[in-house]
C-alpha cells in the first residue's frame, strides 16, 4: 500500500520554519559582516527588482493555482503558463533597463549596474519557477510544492556559508549566492514538471490564464505595494545604514509571523477555491482565521520580550538602535498578517472587492501617518505607521467579513476556548497522521 501523503498543513509549516530559519541565519551572517552600510545597500538591490517582478507577473500564479484546483486544465496547460511566465519576464526585464536607475538615483552607476545584472537573471528564473510551483499548489500537491519551495533558502544558506569561510562575504557574492539558489530551485522545478512539457502551447489558454490573472492582479499589487511601502519609503528616503537597520528589524520581526502567515495563505487559497458550498468555504474561513489570530498573538509575545538580548547577540552590536523598531513591527505585522490571510481567503472565493478595499486603505492611511510621524521620530514614526493603518484596515476588513459572509466578530476572535480545542485536536490528529506515515 502507498504511504498516505503527510498532511498538507503539517509539512507546509514544517517547511516554512526551515525556510524562515535559514532566512535567520543569511540576514544574521550577512547583517555582521556587512554591518549597517553594507546591509542597507543589499537591501536596497534585492528589493527594487523583487517589487518590479511582483509587478509585472500579472496574477499569473493565482490564475495557475485556480485554474487546476478547478481542474480546469490540459495536459500542455504548465507548459503553457510556463511559456506566459517567460514572455511576461522578458517584459519586466525591460521596464527594469529604464526603472531601476531611477530608483537607485543616489548610488553610483556600479551599484545600478549590478542591480539590473540581478535583475536580469532573477526575473525569469523567479517566474518559472513561480508559476510551476502554482502547478503543484494548485493540485495540492504540497509536498512536491514544499521541496521546490525549500531548495532556494537551503542553497543559499549553503553558499553563503562557503563564503563566509573563505572570508568573501561582499554585496555582489551575497547576490550571486541569491541568484545560485533560485537556479536550483528553477532548475529542480523544471526537471520535475519535464512530463508535462511534451504537448504544444495552447494560445487561446495562454490568453485565457493572463485574463484571469490580471483579474487577481489589481488586489495583488495592493496587496503588494500595502506590504512594501515602509520599504520603499525607507529605502528612498534614508541613508544606507538607517535602511540597513530597518531591514535587520523587518528580518527579526518577519520570522515567526512569516511563518504563520505563509504557511495559511498558501494552503487557504486552493482550498477556497475547491469548495463549491458557500457554508463551507465560511466554516473553513472562520476555524482558519480563529486559529491564526490566536498563533498569531502566542507567538509575537515571546519575540518581544526577547528583542532586546536577541537582535544585538545575532545580528551585531552595531543594530542596537534596532530594537525599538523591531517591537513596533511585531505588534504591527499582527494585523497585517490577519488581514492578508482574509484577503486571500476572499479571493479564493472569486471575490476581489476586499482586497481592493482594505489594501487601498492601508495604503492611504500609512502615507497620512508616515508623513508626520517619520518625520518627527524617524524609524520608530515610520513603524508606528504601519501599526496604525494595519488597525485601520484589518478594522474595514472585519467588518466587510461579517457583513458579505455572516462571520461576525466575535466568530472572527480567537480568544477561546474553542479555538485552543480546535488547535489542540488538529495537533493532535496531524501527529497521528504523520506517525501512520512514518511507519507504513
């Protein structure tokens, strides 16, 4: 008899820790050795070609994921939507030749040079292997997902440390060792999809996945800009080390709420989708909102007790005045983490409007805080931005919820006893899963 498979949720999370905790060790060793000037000048690299990819993909991984949950597929359909995401990069790739100086105005030509040299390979590695994962999400295939999902940081990690011990950590080898570790990923991705690739590609289902991924794309891009305009503020505004030091604090703060929010956001949507019952797809939101807000508190508390002996012992002396901005974002990426969870639940119900709604408000509402208070406190204002137009949307998102789905408040609340049941019982039927597993 074949193993069962281990269950989607459980090795999901399993992943995400390793992912999150390879992802501790890279920004740990590459904060020490590069200190804050370094570090900011990283960040900023990785992050302007990162946000023009999410720009430019188009919703073409949430078009894949529902378009086999569905089972609405062919067999050419991955090496369809594996030649969309080719043809949507070389796209990118250009609109980056022209953006990415601008962006990078206050560094010199090198520093512009080598970021468009990333650019160039990331984007179509990223989107290839982006799109076939959606493959596998799609068919809740999670453990194929999570093995593609996991090569990336591991390589990574793996290069770094090589890199460390030949004394060559510097801005450009930390990029390369980023770009070997998406290659692999792209690489293992593409050898495991090769059975697909034997048909032709079909444009009509070409034009078909773009149409239905540009309808995803505008609350994507919300959703995108709502988590990433601290960033491009930051990074526009400031000099290296203070954005070195913002991204210390958003590594510290992301690590276990990463983990939450990833591991839920990425089984919710193919989920959503598969039920076909408006009562159920509210029963499955309501347990998965109660039980993420609930893991989500839990786990914050101890990451905030433990800033200010954590962020100087791992990540260097030098980012002490991190550890202010690193509490703030804990309690902020709170809410923010419910309110993406929601969104990408609603989505995988086909409606959009929510995302839309909230994200646009979160947007607006952080520059109406932004302003003033970064202005007059500097990191610490930027952050307490966050927290306060995070509030204000997850607020409008709540209240969107009782009022389309039934969910009422109090439904939506974690702090019950219900829910520490319902976690408990899950727990405990996911071990005895992955113990049959194990032994048959």
């Amino acid at each position: 008899m074949a193993k069962p498979q281990i269950d989607s949720l459980l090795s999901t999370f399993l992943t995400t820790c390793l992912t999150f905790g390879c992802a501790i060790f890279t920004g740990a060793l590459v904060a020490k050795l590069l200190h804050p000037e370094g570090r900011g000048i990283l960040a900023q690299i990785l992050f302007w070609p990162e946000l023009l990819a999410a720009l430019g993909i188009c919703g073409l991984p949430e078009a894949v994921v529902c378009q086999f949950s569905q089972h609405n597929t062919h067999r050419n359909t991955a090496k369809t939507a594996a030649v969309c995401a080719l043809s949507l990069a070389l796209v990118a790739t250009i609109g980056a030749f022209f953006l990415i100086p601008l962006f990078l105005d206050n560094h010199s030509s090198l520093r512009s040079s080598t970021a468009f040299l990333y650019t160039l390979c990331f984007v179509p590695l990223h989107y290839v292997a982006t799109t076939l994962m959606a493959v596998d999400q799609g068919n809740l295939d999670f453990n194929r997902y999570n093995l593609s999902r996991l090569t990336m940081p591991l390589v990574y990690a793996a290069s770094l440390f090589i890199l460390w011990s030949i004394d060559n950590i510097q801005v450009e080898t930390v990029l390369s060792a980023n770009i070997l570790g998406l290659l692999a990923s792209a690489a293992l991705r593409l050898w495991l999809s090769r059975s697909h690739f034997g048909g032709t590609v079909s444009f009509t289902e070409a034009r078909a996945l773009l149409t239905r991924g540009l309808r995803f794309h505008a609350t994507t891009l919300l959703v995108l800009l709502a988590a990433r305009i601290d960033r491009a503020i930051v990074f526009s505004l400031w000099d290296n080390s203070t954005a070195g030091l913002y991204a210390v604090a958003l590594t510290y703060s992301g690590s276990a709420l990463g983990i939450i929010t990833s591991t839920v956001q990425i089984i919710v949507l193919p989920k959503m989708a598969r039920h076909d019952k408006s009562a159920e797809q509210h029963y499955f939101l309501g347990r998965t909102i109660r039980a993420s807000m609930l893991t989500i508190i839990l786990c914050s508390m101890p990451l905030i007790l433990a800033a200010p002996w954590l962020v100087p012992n791992v990540f260097g002396q030098d980012f002490r005045s991190a550890i202010v901005p690193c509490i703030i974002l804990i309690i902020a990426y709170a809410p923010l983490a419910l309110r993406q969870i929601i969104t990408r639940a609603i989505c995988g119900m086909g409606d959009g409007r929510l995302g839309v709604i909230a994200e646009s408000a979160a947007i607006v509402s952080f520059v109406l805080f932004g302003i003033p208070l970064g202005r007059t406190y500097g990191l610490s204002g930027i952050c307490c931005a966050l927290l306060l137009s995070n509030l204000f949307a997850l607020a409008l998102t709540s209240n969107y919820l009782r009022t389309t789905t039934g969910i009422t408040i109090q439904d939506q609340s974690g702090f019950t006893m219900a829910t520490l049941r319902e976690i408990r019982q899950y727990a405990t039927e996911s071990f005895i899963r992955s113990s049959a597993s194990s032994i048959t």
